[in-house]
C-alpha cells in the first residue's frame, strides 16, 4: 500500500513540475500564421481580476492584426503557468481574438518581455533569439502597419437595462398592444 501511495505521489509531483513548460517553436511563417495579431507594445494599466485580468497595451508597432493604438489583452492572473504583466514593461506580444476588442493571451505563445539587460533575458534562451533580432525579424517578414482609427464601439449600447420609468413606459405600451391586437383579431376574423 505505501509503495502505491509513493508512485501516486511521484506521478503528481512529476505532473506539477512540467505544468509550465511549452514546445519549442522556431519563428517562422508559420508560427507567425498561428496568431491574429502581433505586435510591440509597452504595458499603461493593468487590472488584475484573477482569471479575467486585463492588461492595456499603447501599440508602438504593429505587425500584424487590426487593432486600434491602445489594446487591452486579457489573461488569466490566477493560473501557476502566467507571464508577468507589470504597467511600465515592453512586449512582443502574439495573441489571438477572444472578443471584438481585445484578446486573450497564452502562456505558451511566443510573447516575450524586453529586457534592458540581455543577460536577464531568459526568454532568449528558451527561443534562440533575443529581444532585438525578433523585432527585426517581425518588421521585415512581416512588416509595419498602421493602426486602427479608435472609433467608439456602438455594440456596448445593446445590453443597457432601462431605468424604472423606462420600464413602466414599455409595459404599458405592451399592453396596448395587445389589447389592440386583440380588439382587430375580435373584429376581422369572427
């Protein structure tokens, strides 16, 4: 029984330990393929919510993807594998759409932070590249856009709950219609 409760726990452990590690990719036309938008920003708000926090990036180049010059990315703030979002930092990101106007960022994508000290830049090593020689490879592969004119969304105006007096006003008007519908259905169609 104990030798059974030690394999139990050995596997567990074992899981845990390779919880946060993600295939490595190349960068090439087809990693790039993978994502709506790419593009490097630099971090002005975060509002931390557990699973749906949010952070809000100033595009200073896009690469790829129709988004406006500010863009808020969502991620998952309460999950063990989660890339650190601070306002203030500078990223690469590549992220895919989630809703209209934002997207949702994935441990396992190939964004990556800048760093002022190349040698604190690990994720140098995990992708075989630096800060620097991705950014040159994402403006001549994939080159510069423009962003989106910021237009204020329309669609946020749908799901308005009307106030009380609103309310009673539509009730009633309900109301009269129906009688009305009645009254005509009664009158034509006996």
């Amino acid at each position: 029984m104990n030798i059974a409760k030690y394999i139990l726990l050995l596997v567990f452990l074992s899981y845990k330990s390779f919880a946060c590690q993600c295939p490595l990719t190349a960068l090439n036309e087809t990693e790039t393929n993978k994502y709506d938008i790419v593009f490097k920003g630099k971090i002005t708000s975060v509002k931390l919510s557990k699973e749906r926090s949010e952070a809000l990036f100033t595009i200073q180049e896009l690469y790829k993807g129709p988004v406006g010059e500010t863009f808020t990315i969502l991620f998952n703030d309460a999950d063990e594998c989660k890339l650190e979002l601070q306002v203030g930092d500078e990223w690469i990101i590549y992220a895919n759409f989630r809703q209209v106007n934002n997207a949702q960022l994935d441990f396992c994508s190939r964004s990556r932070k800048f760093f002022k000290n190349t040698k604190e830049d690990f994720f140098a090593v995990t992708t075989g590249i630096s800060f620097d020689e991705e950014m040159t490879y994402l403006q001549t592969k994939l080159g510069l856009h423009t962003c989106l004119k910021t237009k204020p969304n329309m669609s946020e105006n749908r799901n308005i709950i009307p106030n009380s007096w609103q309310f009673i006003v539509f009730i009633v008007c309900s109301i009269i219609g129906l009688i009305f519908f009645y009254w005509l259905v009664n009158k034509f169609l006996k």
